[in-house]
C-alpha cells in the first residue's frame, strides 16, 4: 500500500473527518445528556476453604505444591459457575417479578407494557404462578409463556437470566476466602436486592443441596459398610476353623523353625563328610609310609646300607691290622690302617649325626595313628547315618506342612482382601460424615448496602465515539486509497510507467479569458501564476531538447480526449510565444472553439496547405485545421510532396506544434509521427490504468523521439 497516496487521500477529505467527527460528538452528547446513573452494590460470601478456623479436618492433606492451588481454584469455580446458573437467577427473577407486580408503587422498575396490558384478575394469576414456580424451583425458559406469557413478562422486565447476567458480576479474590457478588442498575435498591437475594437464597439451597448429598452418600456407604464388614467376619471365622481343625497353632514359625533344623543338620552332614574325606586321607598317607621301607628315611630304611659300610670296614681294618702284623709293622701297611681307621670314624660320626631318635619310635606313633584315624572315620561314618536319619524325619515332617500352609495362605488372602475393602469403606464412610458435619458452610460476611452512583462514563462513551468515528473514517479512506487505482501526479505516474516527466500541469478554468488570465498584464490568480509557472518549467524543458538539436516540429499526444489536454496545449503554444518565436498550432476541430475564443483565425485547414495554399501567420499564434474529410495524409499528396510541405512549415515558422489524436487513434498518428521530430505525452491526472494499457504506454521510452510525459490537472492538497 502506498502510504504516500493514503496520506494525500485523507489530506483531500480532511473537512469530511473533521464534519463526521464534530456531528459525532455533538450526537453522542445529545443521546448521552439523560443517560440515567448506575448504582452498584456488592456483598461478599466466605468459603471457609481458605479459613483454618473453619477446618477441622481438611481434605487436602494428600495434596501438595501446586495441587492444593488448583484443587481450591476448582472448588471456587464450581460456586461461582453453579451460583450463575439457571435453576438460580430463575429463583431471583421470581422475587423480582414478583416485588415489583406486588407493589407497584415501590417497585424497582417501572411496569412495562406487557404488564400494563394485563388486567388485575391476570396480573394476581400470574403472581400466584410465580410462587408456585418459585416454591417449586423450577427453571423459567421460553417455552413458559402460556395465556399470559410468564416469560415475556419477566424478560420485559429485564429480569430474564440474560438481561442479569450481563449486569452480574461474581468472582473469586485472588488468594482470598472470599466470593464477591456485584449488580449494577440504575436502581441502588434493585442493586441491594439482587444480590442479598442472590447470595442468601444460594447459601440455603447450596448447603440443603451438599447435605441432601451427603446424606445419600453416607446411606449408600452405611450399607455398603455392612456388607463388607459380614463378609470379613465371615472370612476371619474360616481361618480360624481351620487353624483349629488342623492343630496350625502359628504355621510360619513352625515351619521356619523346622526347616531351620533342616539347614543345620545339613551343615552338620557336609561337615561331617568333610572330616570323614580328610580322616580317610591322612590313613592312606600313614598306611603308605608304613608299608614302605625305602622311601621314608625316618624310619630307618637307609641304616642297613650304613651298618653293611661299617661292617666293609671294620673288615678291612681287621684284614689290614693281620697285614700290619705279618708284614713286619711297616709304615706302609701301617697308613692303610690309619686310613681305614678314619673311614671308620667318619662313617660312624655321620650316622650318629643323621639318625637323632629312634627308628622304633617313629614307626610306633604312625601305627597309633593309624588306630587313631580309623576310629574316627568309624564315628563319621556313624555320625552322618544319624544325621540322615534326622534330615528324614525333619523333610517329611517339612512336607506335611506344606498343604496346611497353602490353605492358611488362601484363608488369609482372602480375610486380608475384605479386611482392606472394609477399611477403605469405613474411611470413607467416616470422612463423609465429617463432611457432612464439617464440610463448606458458605457465610454472608458482608450483605449488599445502598451506595452512591458510580462515576458518570458519558465522557468514556462519548471519547469511545469520536475515536469509532475517526477509526472508521480512517479505515474507509485507506480503503479507499487502497482500491484507487488512479494515477493523480507526476510521481505516480513515473513509478506506474518508468518514463521521464517533463513537468505536471494544475486545473484551471476553461474560458475564452484563460489564456489573458494567465499571461495577462493584470494579477492574475494564485492558480494562474502557479499554472503559468508550470508552463514556463515545461516550455524549457521542451526548449532545451528541441532547439538545441535544431528541431522546430513537435507532436503532442494525449492520453483521452479531454477539454483540459486542449486547453493545455494552447496555452503551451502561448508560452511559446511569449518567448518571440514565430508559432503554428495544428489541430483537430475540437481546438476550433477553443481557438476562436482567443480571437485566432480558424479558416486555415491543411487541405489547402497540402494543395500549396501559403499559411498566414498569426499573433500569439497561428493555427491550421488538420482536417482531411476522413483521407489520411499520404492518400492526399506522395511522401516527396509532405516533405516539401513540412519543409516550407520548418522555413516559415520557429515551432510548429501538431496536436496528434489519442493513443487509440494509432493508425492515423503514424502518418504524423513520420514528419515530427519530436512529441511529448499528455497525461489527465485521475485516469487509471490496467496491466494493458501500462505495458503499451510504457513501450513510448523505446522511441527516440519521445521526449516525456506531461500530467495535467494536477489537484493541489
């Protein structure tokens, strides 16, 4: 959207704003001068649910963090929501129908006139109906009508759910106990009234409502209750017959005991195969080293071998002593028995040494051993035939417990299972009967009391007014900027078709006395200077493309056929003028009229130039009727020929300005434009254009000898 055109838009209608603004106000003034004053009263109802005072047991124990919070918000709306609905401001319509038709003379509101077309004898009819509706608490609708019409009635009034719904405001103070219940009317007493009825009708029927149900409920518990607590009674009595059928004094503790006997004696049996495996063992071992005589040196099996050695020797000792003394006693002799001796000692020495106790001894520990180990493999052996014979007994004993323990099981299952179901009930049973006593018990804190009229909002409305009336004045003229299509000056003619502008032209008027107006020796208007000055802008831009590439013939062509366009182009032809260049103005009859109010010839036609008829020149300018009775220009006379003509035009005059047709004339204007050196575009400001009519227009940049575009009737703002 082009925020530029909007703005230019609201400039032009400014005076309508500003009218629809002033018969606003002064309206809403007028209407709002007997605006009657609102009265509001309010009362305030406790809750208790946020009043520890008020709680001796409160239900929200098992609720924490923002569960509390929201359990108290759904406590408040269900109120709130139950106090809006029907079955309630129906009882309030009730009383105040019947107020007002009981007393007229105090009633709230003055009769309306379906009531004051009843006669008394229905008018008492309808009170009677009334209260037996509202005895009855039933919700008026609009099928209640009838003979007299029971709902036309109270809607007249105003006094229908809908009609005090809007005025009835009720809703919760943030982190209060408190429940606030407003009406606005034009009645402070109609105010009071709506809202202790309102509040205090509510508390009763609320609190008879809570205690009806909770009756119902603890009924339905209570019985429920009874129920549950013979079929626990009933299951408690089978566990214990079969207890006592069975002898079963307390069968988990027997049965641990026993099977703790069983793990202990199987701890006793491993135990004891274990000292029977290691007793078996060692009698192997000792077994072996008895029988052995070669392999345990402790027990004398090398001792043979040392006594045969000192046996050998003391032989050779013997043998070598009879040498000794049968040979005489020689040294030599005597040095073998020396030797000998020593062998002897030696041998002797280290058998000592090796062998510190006795053989015999030895050998007789490994025999008590033996005896030893064979009694106590004897008693191990002994000793796990007995503890198999326990672990028998205690299996068996283990394995005829094992039945009685599933029917405990499935006895006490099903005792737990309805001692827990009446629990939960009797729970359940107790809280509601602490509800019931001690449940929400809703308070009048604060009734409703007269009060002085609210603060006059007639400045409210009538700013609300004046601000609606600007807004959809506003609105309508963006909406009209925004569906206009126009093209309305020179800058949006130059973004619609990318050209060049040579200048913008504004309205003038359109007499014989225009163009003296304009260039006249008196002041002319503020229009008139401001249009010749835009001429005097577009006659040199005109000047400098044209007489600077010595150029003498223009074309001028318009856009639509419009008495401005013509009344332009004179006036370019003056301004021209006014610069002392010789000037002819070729054009069609509609600038006849025109020309002939500014005391110019008109009987030149260019038919009788084309035939060699001279053109007389004229002051400010001359003008030739280019009218050729439906032939074209080539048709009259060969191309060579039109250019000796034009050349005879170039010699005699300074400008020659050729008024072309519009650009839906475009067969007829080829002809001209082959002669022209020059044209320029006239544009009519508040025109519009479609896709089309754009992309021909915009094809005029392409040509060389398009000079630009003149937007004329330019409206100033």
């Amino acid at each position: 959207m082009d925020i530029q055109r909007s703005l230019d838009t609201v400039k032009t209608y400014r005076w309508i704003i500003i009218a629809v603004f002033c018969l606003t106000v002064l309206g809403g003034f007028v209407f709002l001068r007997n605006l009657p004053k609102d009265y509001r009263s309010e009362a305030k109802l406790s809750t208790g649910l946020l009043d520890p005072s008020r709680q001796l047991a409160p239900d929200n124990a098992s609720y924490t963090g923002p569960d509390i919070i929201i359990k108290l918000n759904q406590q408040f709306s269900t109120i709130m929501d139950i106090m809006r609905m029907p079955k309630n401001i129906s009882l309030l319509s009730y009383k105040l129908i019947i107020h007002d038709l009981k007393d007229p003379k105090a009633a709230f509101k003055p009769w309306s006139p379906e009531i004051n077309a009843l006669s008394d004898l229905q008018r008492h009819h309808a009170i009677v109906m009334f209260e037996e509706r509202l005895s009855r608490k039933q919700v008026l609708t609009p099928l209640d009508s009838g003979k007299i019409g029971l709902y036309q009635i109270v809607t007249s009034m105003g006094y229908d759910e809908k009609s005090l719904g809007k005025k009835l405001d009720i809703n919760h103070e943030q982190n209060s106990d408190f429940i606030s219940v407003a009406f606005t009317s034009h009645n402070t007493l109609l105010s009071v009234f709506v809202v202790n009825t309102l509040c205090s009708d509510f508390i009763v029927n609320y609190s008879l409502e809570q205690i009806g149900n909770k009756n119902t409920a603890i009924n339905v518990l209570d019985s429920l209750l009874k129920s549950k607590e013979a079929i626990m009674n009933d299951r408690i009595r089978l566990l214990k017959d079969y207890r006592i059928q069975n002898g079963l004094l307390n069968l988990d503790k027997q049965s641990q005991i026993v099977y703790q006997q069983i793990t202990d004696n199987e701890n006793k049996k491993n135990q004891a195969l274990i000292d029977k495996q290691a007793a078996q063992a060692a009698l192997k071992s000792v077994n072996e080293k008895l029988s052995s005589r070669t392999s345990d040196k402790y027990l004398g099996a090398e001792i043979i071998e040392d006594n045969r050695a000192i046996i050998t020797i003391k032989n050779k000792i013997q043998m070598a002593e009879d040498a000794y003394l049968r040979g005489g006693f020689k040294l030599s002799d005597k040095k073998i028995v020396d030797s000998l001796q020593a062998q002897l000692s030696s041998r002797l020495l280290r058998s000592n040494d090796q062998y510190v106790s006795d053989p015999l001894i030895a050998k007789q520990s490994l025999v008590q051993r033996r005896i030893s180990l064979g009694v106590d493999i004897e008693k191990a052996t002994a000793g796990i035939a007995d503890i198999d014979r326990e672990l028998s007994k205690l299996r068996t004993k283990f394995s005829g417990m094992v039945p009685f323990d599933a029917g405990v099981q499935n006895y006490e299952r099903n005792a737990d299972v309805a001692t827990k179901e009446y629990l939960e009930i009797l729970a359940r049973y107790n809280q509601t009967t602490l509800d019931k006593n001690i449940g929400i018990r809703l308070q009048l804190v604060q009734e409703g009391i007269p009060t002085l009229p609210e603060s006059s909002k007639k400045i409210i409305y009538l700013a609300l007014s004046a601000i609606a009336s600007l807004a959809i004045c506003f609105c309508t003229i963006f909406l009209i900027s925004l569906l206009d299509r126009s093209i309305n000056n020179a800058a949006q003619l130059k973004t619609a078709l990318g050209s060049k502008i040579i200048g913008e032209l504004g309205a003038v008027k359109e007499d014989g006395e225009n163009i003296r107006e304009i260039w006249g020796e008196f002041h002319p208007g503020k229009k008139q200077e401001a249009y010749r000055a835009q001429l005097r802008a577009i006659r040199f831009e005109l000047d400098k493309a044209m007489f600077g590439n010595g150029m003498k013939i223009l074309g001028l062509i318009g856009s639509y056929r419009h008495s401005s366009q013509t009344n332009d182009v004179l006036n370019l032809c003056y301004a021209f003028s006014q610069m002392g260049k010789k000037v002819l103005l070729i054009g069609s009859e509609e600038y006849i009229e025109a020309v002939e109010r500014t005391t110019i010839s008109t009987m030149q036609t260019m038919e009788n130039v084309l035939r060699g008829e001279e053109i007389a020149g004229s002051s400010p300018f001359a003008f030739v009727n280019n009218n050729l009775k439906c032939r074209s220009l080539f048709e009259m006379i060969t191309r060579e020929s039109l250019s000796k003509v034009f050349e005879m035009i170039r010699d005699n005059f300074d400008l020659t300005v050729i008024a072309l047709e519009t650009f839906t004339d475009d067969s007829e204007n080829r002809e001209w434009m082959s002669f022209i050196e020059i044209y320029a575009a006239i544009f009519t400001a508040g025109s519009t254009l479609n896709d089309k009519q754009r992309e021909a227009l915009s094809a005029f940049n392409i040509e060389e000898k398009f000079a630009g575009w003149i937007i004329t009737e330019v409206k100033e703002h």
